[in-house]
C-alpha cells in the first residue's frame, strides 16, 4: 500500500445502492494501489502529493451498472461514497 489506510467506513447509501460488492472490492485494490479511477490529471498530481503530506486522497469510480462512487482517506479513516456523499462532506469541511 502507498499509504495508511485506517478504518474503512461503506456509507449506508452505498449499501443500500445496487453497486455490486465486487466492484467496490476492485476499486478498493485499484485505491490502494495509486489507481485514483475515473479522475482529471490535476486530480492525479494532487493525490500523488497528498500521500506525501497526509492530506485527503479522492478516487471515483463507476460501478458496472453506471453509479458512481469515490473513495476518500484522510486523517487514518477511509471511506467509501455515493459520488454526492463526497461532494457534502468536501463542502462540509471547506466551510469549516
């Protein structure tokens, strides 16, 4: 792993949502591995830098069935989000 991942927290959106647990079980390794999924090139750089100074790491991903979901770590917590979840918690934590 490039990084500590900690606790790893499933939203109850995304268990209750139809991704299968086999796509979030290929993201995760993808995650773990640097494979960031579906993001922009700037988005790229900024995780490969924020596993250098500990800030937050976003990946995004597309279920086999179409929905998007992301996984985020920060502070030695992961967690895994329907694609909206993430946006309330990144507006959350800028108001902050």
């Amino acid at each position: 792993m490039l990084f500590r991942v900690g606790k790893v927290h499933i939203s109850h959106a995304v268990l209750k949502s139809s991704i299968a647990p086999s796509d979030l079980v290929s993201a995760f390794a993808q995650y773990i591995s640097g494979d960031w999924g579906e993001v922009p090139a700037s988005e790229e750089i900024r995780n490969d830098t924020a596993i250098a100074v500990g800030n937050r790491i976003v990946g995004r991903y597309v279920s086999a069935d179409g929905h998007p979901f992301c996984i985020t770590t920060y502070d030695g917590k992961t967690q895994i989000l329907l694609e909206k979840e993430l946006e309330r918690l990144l507006q959350s934590c800028w108001l902050q």
